[in-house]
C-alpha cells in the first residue's frame, strides 16, 4: 500500500493567531462596556469608526501589496489596533479625527513597515500620537464621567451621534456642561497653578484613588489582563516591568514630597497605565522577544510614562514610552538574549 | 494649515536634492565596496562576464558600468545577492550554465601545454610533452580550456 | 517501591503531550511469526555503508554474518533467520523515506536453525573491558533507541573520558511509541544485566536506569528485579513526562544537571546514555549469544486495527507486520516510522523493519495545519525549546539565508524535537525550515571554502605571470642596453645575419 510523504511533526499547532486576537478583544469588553457605562456612548462611535476604517484602510494596503486581504482581515489585528485607538481617545471626538488615527495607524505605521509581524512600531500608538500632535484641541474632548453629585449634564446616543459627525450640540447644551478634563489633566494643571496634592484631590472629578469612573474602567481592565496573564496569552514580564518602572519612582518621590506629587495609586488608576501594561506594551510584535528582555522593555515603559508625566508636557505619557521604547527593542534582544544550553557566553559574547 | 503643509512641503523638497547632492558629490570608500561584490562572486575566474576575472567585473559593477546579471556561474542567488548590497533591481540572468569540471581524455593528450597556461585558477598540471591533468576539486567549471586544445582532448562533464 | 525524585537538573520548556500509548500496551509483547521474506538493508547503523560477504544463491543460518564494514565506523548485519538468499538488490527503506538502498533478500526456510556457536563464551566479568567491546562490536548492537550508532564504537571513545555515570534511557517521551515501557515491563532483569556488563566495559559504579512517571508498571517491575538484586550501583531514577526529556543531551542534564557542551557529547559532560533496549541486546549477545536479529516494535494509529507491541525479525516488511496484528483500517492515510513529532513519513509499507524501527504509526489525515502566516513575535516557540534557542529569531535568520546569524544563535543545537511548531500560533513550519537552514549552512560554507581556494589560486597564478613577465621585461632591456652599447656595426651586423635567415626560409 503507497502513502503521501510529509514532514514531522505530524500534529498541527493548536494555537491561531486570529483565537490570540479575539481573546485579547474578548478581555476588553468589560472593560469597554464600564467605559460606555460612565461616559456615554462615545466610546462605541469611536470604536465603529476606528473598525471601519482600519478595515478600509487594511483592505487597500493589502490588494496594493497583491496579497489576500481576506486572510489580513482575518486575522483581527486590524480591530484590536481600533479597539485600543478607541479606548485611549476621548469619547466625543469627530469622527474625522478617528478617522485619520486608524488610517495612519494601519497604513503607515503597520503596512508601510511591512505589515503584519513587520512593524516596529505600535500602530495603536503611532496613529494616536500623529493625532495628538496634529489634532490637540479635538483630542481635549472629554466627558464628565456620570456620577449622581457631580454638576452636569449628559448626552444621549443622538446627541453624542450628531457631536461625533457633525461636531455640533443642541442648542441648549454648552460644552462647558457636558465636558471634564481627565484626572491627569486636572492633577498636572493644579500643580502647575502650586495647588498641593491634597487640595487637587477634593475635585469632585477625582475618585477614591483614581478618577471617578476611571478607576472601574481601570480595574476591569486589569481583570481582563489579569485573564490573558492565567491564559498564558501574555506573560508577566512586561505587565510587571510597567508596573514596577511606573510605581518604584513613583512611591520614592511621593514620600519624599507627598504634597507635591500624586501618589502611586493615583499613577497606576490614571491615565492609560493599565491598559498601558496589560493590552498596549504586551503587543508581541512591536515589543521585545526574550524574556529578559521584555522586562527591560516594561521596565523602560513605566519609566518613560513616569518621567513624561512627572517632568513633561504632556498630562500623559504612555504613547510616547511606547514608541521610544519600540525603537530601542532590537538593541534590547540583542543584550538580552537567553543563554543557550551548552554554549559558553563569556567565550562567545566578547 | 496652509503655511504648516508648505512649510513641511519645503523641508522635504530640500532634504531630498541635498541628499541626492551627497549621494552623488560626495566621496565613499569604493575599494571596500569591489570587495564586497568581489565576495559574493563565485571566483570562477572563466570571463563569460566579458571581464578578465571577477575583481575586474566587482569593479565594474561599483562603477556602474556593468549590469549585475552577467555573470552565470553566480547562477540567480548571486544577482539576488547583488541587488540586495546595492539597491539595484533583480533582472533575470543573461545565459546559465550548469556545475562542472574539466575532464582530459589522456589517451588524445598531446602535451602541449595550451590549456595548463589557459586555466585562471591553475587547475591543471603537467609539463611540455608529458600527460596533463585536471584537479577535479580545484576546477571551477570556467570551461576557458576547451577552446585551446588543438586535439579536442579536453571536455566538460556535468556534476549534477 | 517507588523511585526517588530528587537530584534533578531542570530542563527548560518542553510540552505535555497526549501519550496515546494506552491502547498499545493494553497486552503483552506478541512474537511475531518469521515471514516468508526478510529484506535485509545493508547498512542499518549511522556511519560508513557495509558491504555483503555471503552471495545470492547461498543458504546462511540463523545469526550468520551477512554484511560487515571495513572503516572504523560501521556494524556488521547478521541474518534474521535460515534460509537462502535470494537478490542482494536495492529495495525501498525507511531511512530514505521509501526510496531504495541495497538490501540483501532472504528467502526464509522455516526452520530457523541458527548458526553453529562456539562453546559458551567465558563469564564476562573475567574479560578485559577492550575484549568485551570487540565482542559486542560482533554482536551487530546499535543504539536502539532510534539513534542507530554502533555501539562498540560509542563504548570505545567514552573509555577515552572520564565518565561519573551510566545513563538507561527508558524515558520513551514520544507520543505512540510504547516499545520500551513493554521491553521494561517484560525483560526488566535482561536489561539490568546489560548495565551491568556495560558497567563492566566502561569500570564505571553508577548506573542510573531512568524511566517516566506515567510507567507506573515498568517502574514497579524494574524496582522489584533491583530489590532482589540488592546491586547498590543500579539506581532506578522517576522524572516527569514532558517531552522531549528523552533525548539525549537532554537526559544528561536532568539527571546529572550538567550540560553537553554545544558539538560536543554526552561523554564530554561524564556520561555515558544507551537505551534500554539497547541494554537488552547487549545482555542478549554477550550471555546468550544471539546478535542482534530482532527487536520490539509498536505497531499503532487509529490506522491499524489492533494497536500493539510484537517482536519481530529485523527484516520484516511493515505490510507483514501490520497484517499479523490485523490489518489497516478504513482510515489508515499516513504511515510513519517513528513517532509523531520525529519519525519519518514513508512512502510504500513495503519497507521492512530495521535495527532502528521502534514504531509503525498509521494515522488517518493529518489535518493541514492552516495557511502560514507571518511570525508575530509572540515567543511561545522560546518558552518550549528546551535548548533554550530563541527560534523566532532563528526563523528570521534563516529566511535571509544568513549563516553566520544562525550559527551565532545556535541553529547547529536544535535537536529537531518539533515542540515549537506545536506552539506557533502563525502555523510557521519551523522545524522544517531549520532543518532545510541547516543544508543550506553546510552548502554555503562548502561554496565559500572552493571561492576562497580559487580565488587564491587565481592571484598566485597571476603573481607567477607577473613575476615571469617583469623578468622578460628586465631580460629585454638588458638585451637591448649591450646591443645599444655594442654600437651600430653589431645591429647591422644581425641585421645582415636576419635577412639571410629570412631568404633560407
């Protein structure tokens, strides 16, 4: 009897790359849906047109490279890259705006590179950080989170649909009423204007260690990353490397001045720390690839992101950590690479 | 935003002619360039390039003068190879040949010494009237001693 | 009794893999008839090919001599059983994928008379250690545990190091494969015996017999024969099923927590692995003189009908073996000898069992794994190589073709083992692609090597022909400065005498 030939192993891998994406958006879902519960409906436009146009836009770079873009789109990349476009923007930016994030984000900082597996840079941050820089005033639109004692005034789904496409409001609403800075923005502004810690803190806006609603977002997103770190789907080194990066500097300089400086719950529920740490670093392509390694990638992160809001300009740094970080992986892997069993280092690596 | 896209526009424009300026004006180590083409050549030494050996061709090809396709024994990995040191297009190769080594029938062998002085990498031994031979294993296939033979003694054999 | 646990080595990464070896090992090690033909490959062991010293037409006997090497690295074939050979031809083999390769035909007669032995050979214990090895170099023994290399030779280069231990592999890690455990459930003394002439042969005092925590049989059955041994030298170890914990270089660290040094072996680190079959053989040869002339084969697969262990005459074809246990069934599409993650994927079943074959694997399809997709750098491959590779980065490199990258990351180490193909989520081929990387290595250094010998050649030639020209040049000038100097009446002079050259012509 006559039998094909194949070659070993003859079992095939049980791992996909589209299951990888799909349980990185399934553990982001409460997370999205604490965000919608919050601050409106936003979030689910800039999730819609984030999607459709990272879709759009993997679509043509595909057919352009002659390759099949239903195998691109299968894959989920491009809707994990809108998912966390729209959890870093503010709920009532145009669409426009999104628009040109998602674009940059899988044209130029994905395809441009080489697409899939290629790209050195995070798209997700590499698309926010072009609209940051080009777009700042639309990228200021934040909403009152929804809490009984705070004064304001929400929108409804219509209403927050004609904002995002229009960029109009009803007439008997003024942005001013609907619209809060972020706790970060309020932290960083307060202590510009020689407000103590203490009395920033009292802003109705401010949570329990966060911002309110801020920090429910933050802790279902650390629930989801948490799942992903029992899924093995991530690792821990670099969820532990932001964290430790971000909270060391922190916890030092907020004892030697804690009137002057947040302290390192405030860091990590602020901002985009978590979602940092647990969705954003942990990109596999974009970060580094031996274990050490990664640490050192986490480690660098939450440095930079603590430097940039302790030190910089902007109210938050984790895009610009992440980007930084990016360009120096292939420096790390090569300094970081594991020892091999039967190889002498000191002989080989000098 | 009409002056920042023009003021970008301008930027550009000008990065881009001062380095085409640089890429042509300026000096650049062109020895250390040959040696690396002269590297990734198969050292065949056999001229179907039309240059006399394969330095002369490396230097060629860093001058612009010649085509990186040239060279057959190189086969397609070594136009790929070149296209990739040099930026240069991947064309398709001008003629190829197949591995082989010379072969003397030593019964027609008249000892005549055409195709001992003619082989570039003296794969062939023997001296004025005595039976001359190939070294198989320092052959390159260059086939620049068949021609010479007066008695058609010498031939390619095919090594797949 | 249950073996002791500790003084493990860690071994990084690995899988737990489903075992599917219960359905083989459900009975007893069947015999298997002799069949009516036994196809003998020449060259069974790795090193130079053998050549046949009996011719076609002639009748051997049971544990003749039919094929023996004259290099250094070879081991002799004996026949399988009596008959009459007849064709030394080529024949599909399992070692070239069902391709041919010599093989010496025997027509068996059934009466399996072996051939005529001296009286019995001397206790062992009283032999010098280097007349033992010539006698086990007699005896056909190869490395059973799929590794074929002849035994003899591997005994005489470690008596050259310093060894601490003697290593019995009855791990068996490989899913399917379940010949060992049985061997170890079955002939447990005949394997202590064989450690203890190896232990004999090398003068060595420990020897560590390791076995699976999932061979809770085996273990018990081995512990039993060391009770009533009471040979303090023989330690019965229990480590972890996690594959591939039995390779070689990978045994040495776990046990001993040492590692083989990259090129080198296990003897490099103080010891010295053989499997346990292996040992059996030795025991078989030396105390009951029967070379090496079968071995204990798995027949299994969601393929086969009846999964199960026989003992079968090297020789036998696997379409013999697999109709003795009963036949394919509808579904049997693939057939592999070896295991699923190592063995190789044979082409006709007409190819007969070898000093190698532990495992005849028919599997029904292979489900195509998916279409391949670019790395994304998740690592998983990383977590399991238990080299500790990094073969993400291995994969890039060898897709550039850049072999000084991949020796520097240690492609020559990879042990094939196939666990990061199980793990990469883009479904990249990788062992396949590092095992086409290492030809390719080996191609272009070959090609750099005869570049940089021509090359060479090239410029000395041209220094000769400088050199020749540069003295003719200084030849002629010489020439022409004493003709200049002779003055005029010497040029019209040869002149003169060229002209009368010229008119004789």
């Amino acid at each position: 009897m006559d039998f094909p030939h194949r070659e070993a192993p003859y079992v095939g891998p049980k791992a996909d790359v589209a299951a990888l994406m799909l349980q990185v958006l399934a553990a982001l879902v409460p997370a999205a849906l604490a965000h919608i519960w919050f601050f409106g409906p936003g979030f689910l436009f800039n999730l819609l047109v984030a999607a459709i146009f990272a879709a759009a836009g993997e679509i043509v770079m595909l057919r352009l490279r002659s390759r099949q873009a239903e195998t691109g789109l299968s894959d989920f990349s491009a809707l994990v890259t809108a998912a966390l476009l729209a959890f870093a923007l503010p709920s009532l930016t145009p669409w426009w705006v999104t628009a040109s994030g998602a674009l940059f984000a899988i044209v130029i900082a994905k395809h441009l590179y080489g697409g899939l597996g290629f790209n050195i840079f995070n798209p997700a941050m590499a698309g926010y950080v072009m609209i940051l820089v080009a777009f700042p005033v639309h990228l200021n639109l934040w909403v009152a989170p929804r809490m009984g004692d705070i004064d304001y005034q929400t929108l409804t789904m219509l209403q927050t649909l004609q904002f995002t496409l229009t960029g109009l409001l009803p007439d008997s609403i003024s942005f001013d009423a609907i619209s809060r800075a972020t706790p970060l923005d309020a932290m960083k502004a307060g202590l510009n204007n020689m407000q103590t810690v203490t009395e920033i803190k009292a802003l109705p806006i401010m949570g329990s260690i966060g911002g309110r609603g801020w920090e429910w977002v933050g802790i279902f997103l650390a629930v989801g990353g948490i799942w992903l770190l029992i899924k093995r789907i991530i690792r821990w080194q670099i969820p532990a490397g932001v964290g430790i990066g971000l909270l060391l500097p922190a916890t030092i300089i907020y004892i030697l001045d804690p009137g002057a400086n947040p302290g390192p719950g405030f860091h990590l529920f602020g901002g985009g720390a978590i979602l940092c740490a647990f969705f954003i670093a942990t990109d596999p392509v974009s970060a580094a690839s031996s274990p050490k390694g990664r640490f050192v990638f986490g480690l660098g992160v939450g440095l930079l992101i603590y430097a940039i809001r302790r030190w910089g300009s902007y109210s938050d740094g984790v895009a610009f950590a992440i980007l930084i970080m990016n360009m120096s992986v292939p420096a790390i892997d090569y300094l970081t690479r594991p020892h091999i069993v039967g190889h002498d280092d000191k002989a080989e690596r000098h | 935003m009409l002056t920042a896209i023009l003021t970008i526009a301008t930027i550009a424009l000008i990065a881009g002619l001062a380095l085409s300026l640089a890429a042509r004006k300026l000096p650049y180590d062109e020895n250390a360039l040959v040696e690396q083409v002269n590297d990734l050549l198969p050292q065949t030494q056999c001229a179907q390039c039309g240059y006399p050996g394969c330095r002369p061709y490396a230097a060629a090809i860093v001058e612009g003068t010649a085509a990186i396709n040239l060279c057959p024994p190189g086969g397609e990995e070594t136009v790929r190879r070149l296209a990739d040191l040099l930026g240069k297009d991947i064309k398709p190769l001008v003629g190829a040949t197949q591995p082989a080594v010379a072969v003397i029938d030593e019964a027609l062998c008249i000892g005549c010494t055409h195709c001992r002085n003619a082989c570039p990498v003296d794969a062939i031994i023997g001296a004025h009237q005595f039976m001359h031979t190939v070294i198989a294993s320092e052959c390159t296939g260059c086939e620049l001693c068949v021609a010479p033979c007066p008695v058609d003694c010498i031939s390619m054999r095919s090594l797949t | 009794m249950t073996a002791p646990t500790f003084d493990l080595g860690k071994l990084h990464g690995g899988l737990r893999l489903t075992a599917n070896k219960s359905s083989s090992t459900a009975t007893p090690i069947l015999d298997m008839p002799i069949p009516e033909q036994l196809v003998l490959p020449i060259t069974q062991h790795v090193g130079d090919p053998a050549h046949p010293v009996v011719g076609i037409g002639e009748r051997v006997l049971k544990g003749q001599l039919l094929a023996e090497s004259d290099s250094a690295l070879g081991a002799p074939v004996h026949a399988s059983s009596s008959g009459k050979v007849i064709a030394i031809e080529p024949w599909p083999v399992s070692r070239r994928n069902g391709d041919t390769a010599p093989c010496i035909i025997i027509e068996s007669d059934g009466a399996d008379k072996p051939i005529e032995r001296a009286e019995s050979a001397p206790d062992f214990t009283t032999l010098e250690p280097d007349v033992l090895l010539t006698q086990i170099l007699h005896g056909g023994i190869v490395g059973l545990g799929g590794a074929v290399f002849p035994t003899a030779q591997k005994l005489m280069q470690a008596r050259t190091c310093e060894l601490s231990y003697l290593i019995l592999n009855g791990v068996e890690c490989e899913p399917y494969i379940s010949c060992d455990d049985m061997l170890m459930r079955e002939r447990a003394a005949e394997i202590i015996s064989g450690a203890e002439i190896l232990m004999h042969a090398l003068q060595l005092d420990v020897c560590y017999i390791v076995v699976e925590s999932d061979k809770p049989e085996a273990l018990h059955t081995l512990g039993d024969v060391l009770a009533e041994l009471h040979d303090k030298r023989i330690i019965l170890k229990q480590v972890p099923s996690i594959y591939p914990s039995g390779g070689e270089d990978q045994l040495v660290q776990l046990v001993t927590n040492r590692e083989v040094p990259s090129g080198g072996l296990p003897t490099d680190a103080g010891c010295l692995v053989q499997n346990v079959g292996t040992a059996a053989a030795i025991h078989d040869w030396v105390i009951d003189h029967e070379p090496l002339i079968s071995r204990i084969i798995t027949i299994t697969g969601d393929g086969v009908a009846s999964p199960m262990n026989v003992r079968a005459r090297i020789g036998t074809t696997v379409a013999d073996a697999i109709n003795f246990t009963g036949g394919y069934t509808e579904r049997a599409e693939q057939l592999i000898i070896g295991g699923l993650m190592t063995g190789r994927s044979v082409t006709t079943d007409r190819v007969p069992l070898v000093k190698a074959s532990n495992c005849v694997l028919v599997l029904s399809e292979t489900p195509s794994p998916g279409a391949e997709m670019p790395c994304i750098r998740c690592g998983n491959c990383a977590d399991v190589c238990p080299v500790q590779l990094l073969p993400q980065q291995l994969f890039w490199y060898a897709c550039a073709d850049d072999e000084r990258k991949l020796r520097e990351f240690g492609l020559t180490d990879c042990i094939e083992c196939g666990c990061c193909d199980l793990v990469c989520p883009s479904h990249i081929p990788l062992t396949f692609d590092f095992r086409m990387a290492k030809g390719r290595i080996r191609e272009l250094a070959d090609e750099k090597a005869r570049a940089a010998r021509a090359r060479k050649r090239f410029e000395a030639r041209n220094e000769r022909l400088d050199l020749e020209q540069s003295k003719r040049d200084s030849e002629l000038a010489l020439q022409k400065k004493s003709v200049k100097q002779a003055g005029p009446a010497a040029i019209a002079e040869i002149l003169k005498r060229k002209r009368q050259q010229d008119e004789e012509d």
